[in-house]
C-alpha cells in the first residue's frame, strides 16, 4: 500500500475526527445473529416501498430530464414550499418558503452550521449528554464544549444561563434536541422553552434546534418550537425526512428567517455538493405533497414504535437487576438507561454484550467530555418484539456478568 510522503501533511483538525461508535456498530449488527439496539435505524418495514416506486415513475413521466439536471441550492420550490406549510400547521406559526434550504441529510445542515460559525477553538454549548452526530459535525471545525446541564425535563435554563453569564469569548451557538432527544429520549419541558430563547437572546448567541423526532409523538401533548418564539435573536431549526419517510433519500432542511445567515448556508452548500439531488427531493414532495397518505404512514409509524418501546419498558422490567434505571419516552426512537453501580463502565459492558450477540451504544460517546460512563442508549423503533426479548435477556445477563454480586 503506498503512503503519504512526509512532506505531506493532513490539515490539523483531521486529528480530532473519529470514526463513529454508531456506524462502526453497524458493522457488526450485519451479521445475522447479533440483535441490536444499537443503530438510530427506522423500521425498513416501514418504508412506503411501493408508493415510492409509483412515485418515482410518475416524476419521471411528469418532469423528466428536469428531475435529473440541476437546480438551485436552496432546493426545488416544491420542497421549500412543502417545509413552510408543515411546519405551519404543525406549530401554527408562518414561514416563507424562502426561509427553507433543503439539505443532504441532517448531518450535512450540521456541517454547514459548523462551517459557517465556528473557526478553531470557537466554544458550543451543548446539552450533557449530546447528539453524537453533532459533536462529529463540530469537531470537524476544531470546536470546544461548554455543557450545560440536563434533568428528565431536559436542557435546564438557569444552567445555561451561568455558562452564558461566565463565558469568555462567548460561545458562537448552542445546540439541543428539544423533543424525544438522541440520546436519551428526553423531552424539554414546555416551560423551559421559551427561557432558553430570552437567555440566548440576550447573551446574542444563536440557537440551534433540531427536530428530527419531533414528528414521531406517542402520547402527550407536543410544546410549541424554539423558533415559534417572536425574538431578536437568531434561531435555526433543523428537520429531516428521514424519520417519517426514508433515510435513504437524504432529504432535510434548515429554517432560517435571518437572511444574512441563509446567504452564508447557500454559499457554504454551494462550495460542497452545489444541491441536494434534484430527483430525491421530486420524489419526496411527490410523497408528502398527499397530505391524507403522509398522515396514514405517520400514524403506522407511531403505533408500531409505541408499541414497541412499551415492549422494551416491559421487558427492562422484569428482565434487568434493579440497580438500572431507565426512563419512559413519550416519542422518538430512544431510552436511555443508566447502571448505577459505582464505577461502571457500559464500554466494557458492550464487549461481553457483544459476545453475547447483543450490541447498543455506550452513553460515553455522547458526552462531550467523554467523562460519564454509566449510561447506554437503547434503540426499539429498529427491533421487532419476538427478537426484542431474546436481545433484552442477553443484555440483562451480560450487566450482571459486569456487576459484582450480579
């Protein structure tokens, strides 16, 4: 294999990339024995195979070469339009189509917000534990952490208002998931939303929301968006198809109403992929432009994924010793279950877990610090209940193999 010459040298924020502890899961859950409750994977079953592939052929009969040339940046029309009156009638609040930049996945609206903030040793603030997924994308531009500290109603707003108060630069964003948080299911509290945009507001430091669950409420009642608030600051809410329809269509989009920030996110996309593939995004407005047939698929998809994290409670229940604890997410893909033994460590735990054929995410890789080791992430929207059980066993015997006294 040849190498690189020692006059050539990689840019200095290459060192702190690392390979996700996700996607090299992934590897292994291919191998048929193993039960994961490790991926953030939509249920394939799921997936509106067939109407996607009459889709496909009507957008290839209708618009033909068009849904396969380029188009603008900021997204086809029909995509930005789509955008603004979903979020309008979710969170009954208006939005301009012109406000929408469709993107390639989330994680590329991630790498432009990085981008376009963050010059080396810039600070975010981020919730303790974090979206993995973010601290990649940040990393990437040589980013520093402030955390700030959560509880079961999430982001806790007196916390980030001392790591405002006492930050010196302050910090270029900060970053949440306000509903069923990746990774621990978690949900901000009505009451703490509005606090977290008047602090962030006066401190002037933008805020960074993303909603990739937000769509995927069991119970409960939703609270309103982070960017429904009327503020002088700047707020950037992040969706994503890819939780109701299909990853692998790589369609999602930032809202932004300060135009100075949109220019910069346009010109940033512009210097990486020019667009987002103009005949994804045809065949994802062709799907969700049938208001009634969208509703139906978010509807199943709710029902199967309640039913199954039900069946994960149920299972963690009776099947895990009683020093581990877990919450009850009202929505999303996640739980988060803590080991409260002293000194316990779910990265060694994964190792004899893994033997067993059963592999999840070890809560440290979201920290981060990486300095809390207790706390695993649990994925049931992924996992059919008769292999559920099987896979929950395996887990709760692996723990006390880990656990002295069992």
């Amino acid at each position: 294999m040849a190498t690189i010459p020692r006059a050539t040298q990689f840019a200095a924020r290459t060192s702190r990339l690392r390979a996700s502890t996700i996607r090299e899961m992934l590897k292994v859950t291919q191998r048929p024995d193993v039960i994961s409750f490790g991926g953030g994977l939509p249920a394939p079953e799921l997936f509106p195979t067939m109407e996607i592939a009459d889709i496909t052929r009507r957008i290839m009969s209708e618009y033909g070469a068009a849904a396969l040339q380029y188009s603008v940046t900021e997204g086809i029309p029909e995509m930005r339009s789509w955008v603004a009156r979903r979020l309008g009638r979710r969170f009954g609040v208006h939005f301009e189509p012109e406000s929408v930049l469709i993107t390639n996945g989330s994680q590329q609206g991630l790498d432009l917000i990085g981008k376009i903030f963050l010059d080396p040793g810039d600070h975010v603030v981020l919730e303790n534990p974090s979206y993995l997924g973010a601290i990649q994308a940040f990393d990437s531009y040589q980013a520093r952490y402030l955390t700030v500290d959560t509880d079961d109603d999430g982001m806790i707003p007196s916390s980030l208002e001392q790591v405002l108060a006492h930050a010196e630069p302050l910090p270029k964003f900060v970053y949440l998931v306000p509903n069923f948080a990746n990774p621990t299911g978690r949900t901000l509290a009505a009451e703490r939303r509005e606090p977290i945009v008047r602090i962030c507001e006066h401190y002037g430091v933008p805020l960074i929301e993303d909603d990739p669950y937000g769509e995927l409420r069991f119970e409960g009642r939703d609270s309103g968006p982070l960017i429904g608030y009327r503020t002088e600051g700047v707020v950037l809410y992040m969706g994503t198809g890819s939780k109701i329809v299909a990853p692998g269509l790589r369609v999602a989009w930032i809202v932004v109403r300060n135009q100075e920030v949109m220019e910069r996110l346009v010109l940033s996309k512009q210097a990486v992929d020019l667009q987002t593939g103009s005949l994804a995004q045809y065949v994802f407005a062709g799907f969700v432009e049938n208001d009634a047939m969208l509703e139906q698929h978010v509807q199943v998809i709710r029902r199967v994924y309640k039913q199954r994290r039900s069946y994960m409670l149920e299972c963690l229940r009776e099947l895990m010793p009683s020093y581990v604890r877990f919450n009850r997410p009202e929505g999303g893909m996640f739980l988060w279950a803590t080991v409260e033994r002293p000194g316990f460590d779910t990265e060694a735990l994964l190792r004899v877990a893994a033997a067993q054929k059963v592999v999840f995410v070890p809560g440290v890789s979201f920290y981060p610090h990486r300095d809390v080791h207790s706390g695993m992430r649990l994925n049931f929207s992924n996992t059919k209940e008769e292999v559920m059980r099987r896979g929950m066993e395996r887990l709760a015997d692996a723990v006390r193999a880990q656990s002295p006294g069992g």
